[in-house]
C-alpha cells in the first residue's frame, strides 16, 4: 500500500566532492544520482580525493567544507567559491595555494565514481529536528550531513524514521519524477561536526548520533528509474 512519507523541503546538490554545494528548485536525476552531483572532486597525484578524512581512496584536505561549488547551466566545470564566497577564476591554481600542496587539480569523473557508497542521500526534517534537540547548545544545519534530499515529515513523526525504508522504493507523485530505493543508511564520521562558513566546530554532534543510532543517519538510495525532482513534491513510499 503506498504511503506519503513527506515533502521534498530542499533540494542539494555538490559539484565538487566535499565542498559545500548549491541549492536547486528542481533537477533530472539518473542512474548515477543527481545530475552533475559530485561530478568532480579535488585529486592529488596518486588519484585519491579530497576529503576529510583518510581512507584508501581518500585524502584529508582541511579547508574544504569552507569553500563552495556551483554548477547552474554551466557545462565546462563548476564555478569554485572562496571562504568568503568569492568566484575563483582559476580552480586548479587556487587549490594548490590554498591547501598548499602542488599536486591536486580539480579533476572531472572518469571511471571511477567519486560517490562513496549510494548516489542518493535523503534526511527527513524529523530527524533533523531530533538531532537539534540532543545537542541545544550547538548550530546543527542540514548542511553537516550533506544530503540530497530534505524531506518535510508530517507532525509526529519519529526521528530516523528513515530506517524504515530500507527495501522499499519511493518515487514522486507528479508525472515524470524519479524512483528511488532505499538501501541502508551512512555511517557519519568527524565531517559532521567539521567547521564550515556561518558553522563552527561541533563534534558533539557525531557523538549524540554515534550514543543514540551507532552514527547512522539518512536514507541511501539507488535509482531505480531516472526522472525529475521538485520542490515541493510529495514523496510516495510503495
């Protein structure tokens, strides 16, 4: 039986993989996720990318969080924004001096995706509403957790409620949107307490989520047919 899980309250997208992204009114989403999203990242020599930790695939560069990245209609690459929001004319050469390091560029998807593990991440307002509760002295944003979807929950609904949707798919109600399937959810790490512009520094977030749900926190989701996303739409979970 199908069942109104929310309504689609903010739409994200990241150009450039572990920056801070742009906000959408609508998109077309694929196979591989939103359109353009995290379509390319900052990578070093040896071909790991910037993030903010280190893992084999990737490299801890600090600073990122604080710049932002938009694409818009743009189709040669993102436009990079400063700390202080500032257009960047150059990329690759900004980077290299701001993170003082001479091997990374802004480098476009090849092969092998820039995603860490599911294109598609989705945190309901419940949830986010939970999460500013358990910390009340701390500036919790939606922005922390980088998701692409911020669904609007009806009143009552209980935080990570996401949970709940794992093997299930949900698609929008108007004609031509996209289906997703739910997967399983991201394990959060010290990105979520990591400064970024009008955020500062809060590990206490990760540590009320590691005490209350073992650090998990959204919906990861698959694309199980391509189509389009608005504001507004109302989300149907079969």
């Amino acid at each position: 039986m199908a069942e109104i899980i929310g309504v689609i309250e903010r739409l994200w997208r990241y150009p450039v993989k572990s920056t801070g992204g742009e906000r959408l009114d609508s998109v077309e989403v694929d196979g591989r996720g939103l359109a353009g999203d995290r379509l390319y990242a900052v990578r070093d020599a040896a071909g790991r990318l910037g993030s903010g930790k280190n893992t084999r695939r990737l490299r801890r560069m600090d600073g990122l969080l604080r710049l932002s990245a938009r694409l818009g209609r743009r189709i040669d690459g993102p436009e990079l924004f400063d700390p202080l929001g500032r257009p960047v004319a150059d990329p690759t050469a900004f980077l290299r001096a701001y993170l003082l390091r001479e091997d990374v560029e802004l480098a476009r998807e090849d092969a092998v995706s820039h995603v860490d593990r599911l294109p598609v991440s989705v945190v309901t307002t419940a949830t986010l509403d939970w999460v500013r509760e358990a910390v009340p002295l701390t500036v919790v944003d939606e922005r922390r957790f980088r998701p692409n979807i911020v669904l609007r929950t009806p009143p009552g609904t209980p935080p990570f409620v996401e949970d709940e949707w794992f093997g299930r798919q949900a698609r929008g109600e108007a004609p031509g949107s996209a289906r997703l399937a739910f997967v399983d959810s991201s394990e959060r790490c010290v990105m979520t307490g990591a400064p970024q512009p009008g955020l500062p520094h809060a590990p206490e977030i990760l540590k009320a989520i590691v005490h209350a749900h073992d650090g998990r926190l959204d919906a990861l989701a698959e694309v199980a047919a391509p189509g389009r996303l608005r504001l507004g739409d109302r989300i149907v979970l079969d």
